[in-house]
C-alpha cells in the first residue's frame, strides 16, 4: 500500500523529507504541500513531488481526503496547532521535534491523544534509529552491568547569531535528552548547569560552552558537555559506565588515512551528514505503522517528557549551579 503523505513545512528537513519519501523510502508518496513560504513549497513540488497539491494553509493539507498522513516539519512553534488538527482528523502523524514549545503545549498533544484512545503521533527523535545507538543500547542493557555515569558531548562547528543560551537546551541537547531516557530505560530527577569560562569564538547572546548534569531515578549521573562553536565538527560522543565495563558510541564510519607523518580520521562537520541513516529508517517505520493506521516509534509522552525536561533545563542554566527538579507527571496507560 502506497500512503499519501501531506508535509507541512517545506524548509531544510522538510524538503529532506519529501525527498526521502518521494525518492529513497518505499510506501509513501507525497500528494500535498504547505508553507507559510509558498515559494519554498513550490520550489519542492518543482524538484521532488510533482504530485504534490499546494495547499494555502496547513489545517486545510490535513482536513483534505487525499491526504492519508501528516508530516509536520514547520517552524517549531507551529507545531502543536498542526499535530492537533491530525489528531482530530484522526490522521497519523509524524512530527520533528520539539513536538511543541511548551510542557503546556505537548500536554495538550498527550492529553488530546489519550482522548482518542490510540497513538496517532511520532516524534522525530531520530537517534533511537541510529545504528550506533541501537548498539550502544544492546550493550548497556545485556554487557556492561547496572549504568552508573554517562559522559556525553554535543559539539557543533558554529550556530548562527540568533542562536542564544537557551537554544543550547531547547535545539540542541533536546536530542540527548530523549536518547539518554531510552538508551538507560530511566527518567530525570534532576538537572544543574555548570558555565566554564566563555569560549573566545561565543556570540554575545550565548554563553558556550556549558555543562548540564542530569541525575536520573535510578541514580545515573550524565554529563553532557555542549559546544556549539567548537570549530573544528559536528561531533557526537556518549560513553556509558557500567558496573562491569563501559560501552562507548561508536565513531561514524571514516577512513583512516597515514598521511604527512600523521595518522588522519576525518570528522564529519553536518548534522544531516551524521543522522541520514537514521532519518531513512525512522521514516521508514512511519510508513510502515501509517499503512496500518497507526504510528509506532518516539511518542508524544517522550515529547511531553522532553519538553518539562528541557524546561528544568533552561532554568538550571538562570540558576547556574543549582540542582533543579523534573517532576513527571504519571504516564497515561497508553505509553506503556
Ligand atoms: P526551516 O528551514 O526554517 O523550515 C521551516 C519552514 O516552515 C520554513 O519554510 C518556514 O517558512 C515554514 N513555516 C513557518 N511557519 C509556518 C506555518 N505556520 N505553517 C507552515 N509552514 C511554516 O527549519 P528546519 O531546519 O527545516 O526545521 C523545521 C523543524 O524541524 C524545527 O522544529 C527543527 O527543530 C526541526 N529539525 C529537526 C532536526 C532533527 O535532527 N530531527 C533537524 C533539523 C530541524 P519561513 O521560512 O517563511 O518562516
């Protein structure tokens, strides 16, 4: 069965998407578009989806009977609007991260959702798709022993002007935040946020680099050492220590060249260049779900987690050095 995929939102992943769909992934076809940038939806129906409808607003794409499911890939703030109108369209649903700007917000999603009855949205927390990941996660639940410390980074080359502290959190750790709740099975207590001097390259709205301590109920301590203007990659690191041994992530595939009386790995310098598998394979599994009416994968619970996360997160940076609690609320029967 071919499902016929609606994108709102035809920007960078967007556009990424609909070509991964259209020209990569079996099982769907994208039969309609939106953006508050018709030019940009133009330019997508033009090079990727010659059968893609434009539509003039996102509410019209879903409410439309050619359109089996929806992918939300706007700008971040738009999303809950969006994912609500699928639910009450009862129209499956993938949605990029953030599922929405506030806990407030990805509570309504939840809330709407368990009123349905049935999942209906997937969150595009990709990095549980990766093959690196997967296998880290093998090794953490059957190799290793009990977890009792993660150290992990995030580093990216640069980030634009715009980008300031608290997007450090929101954007960028958001990532980590979901992948350490599935990789160790556990949820955050706590979190604190520790500043360094500011690295020379920062921009004047941002203090980089930081340092965010998460403890979690089953006591693990994660360090995430955030960069985003380290210069010289995109570079992703998680190591996890164990009671009998650690396991550590492993590096992207790079050859290793003996070049100029030195030993050489590159390292990638792209986000889309180190996740494109697992962009691939967590559309795949929509598909897939959506063809059976469903949606399987990352759920709005582990959106509405990472949301109240994040949150304690940015807080914990307004009060450097200070423990501050995640409190979860309980987790409705439908995500267990
Ligand atoms: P982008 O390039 O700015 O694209 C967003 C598009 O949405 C733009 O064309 C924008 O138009 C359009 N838009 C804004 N408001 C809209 C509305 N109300 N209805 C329909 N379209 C609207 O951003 P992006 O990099 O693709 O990011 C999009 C989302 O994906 C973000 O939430 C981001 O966090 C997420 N993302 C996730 C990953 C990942 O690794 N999973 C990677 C990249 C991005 P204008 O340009 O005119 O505003």
């Amino acid at each position: 069965m071919t499902v016929r995929v609606g994108v709102i939102g035809t920007g960078a992943i967007g556009r990424d998407h609909a070509r991964r769909i259209n020209q990569v992934l079996a099982g769907g076809e994208i039969v309609a578009l939106s953006d508050v940038n018709r030019v940009s939806a133009e330019k997508v129906k033009a090079e990727i989806a010659p059968e893609g409808e434009i539509f003039e607003t996102g509410e019209a794409l879903i409410a439309s009977p050619k359109v089996d499911v929806v992918l939300v890939t706007s700008w971040g703030a738009t999303h809950e609007q969006y994912v609500l109108a699928a639910i009450a369209a009862r129209k499956p649903c993938f949605c990029e991260k953030p599922l929405a700007t506030s806990a407030d917000g990805a509570k309504r999603i939840v809330d709407a959702e368990v009123a349905h009855g049935k999942r209906l949205v997937q969150v595009g927390f990709m990095r549980r798709y990766d093959v690196g990941y997967v296998a880290l996660k093998q090794s953490v639940s059957s190799r290793i022993g009990a977890p009792i410390l993660v150290h992990a980074a995030h580093r990216n080359p640069t980030v634009p002007e715009q980008y300031v502290t608290p997007m450090a959190i929101h954007d960028t750790l958001i990532h980590e935040i979901d992948v350490f709740r599935w990789l160790l099975d556990d949820d955050y207590v706590s979190a604190r946020v520790l500043f360094p001097r500011k690295a020379a390259r920062s921009h004047a709205k941002l203090r980089d680099p930081q340092v965010v301590l998460l403890e979690t109920t089953k006591g693990v301590l994660i360090d995430v050492e955030i960069f985003v203007n380290c210069r010289y990659g995109y570079d992703i690191q998680c190591e996890v220590v164990g009671e009998d041994g650690i396991a550590k992530l492993p590096e992207p595939m790079a050859v290793k060249m003996r070049l100029d009386a030195t030993l050489q790995n590159s390292i990638l310098t792209d986000w889309k260049d180190r996740f494109i598998d697992s962009y691939d394979v967590e559309l795949r599994d929509f598909l897939k779900a959506a063809a059976q009416g469903g949606v399987s994968g990352p759920t709005s619970w582990d959106g509405y987690v990472a949301a109240i996360a994040s949150d304690a997160c940015v807080t914990a940076q307004e009060r450097e050095g200070e423990a501050v609690a995640i409190a979860l609320p309980a987790r409705p029967a439908l995500y267990n």
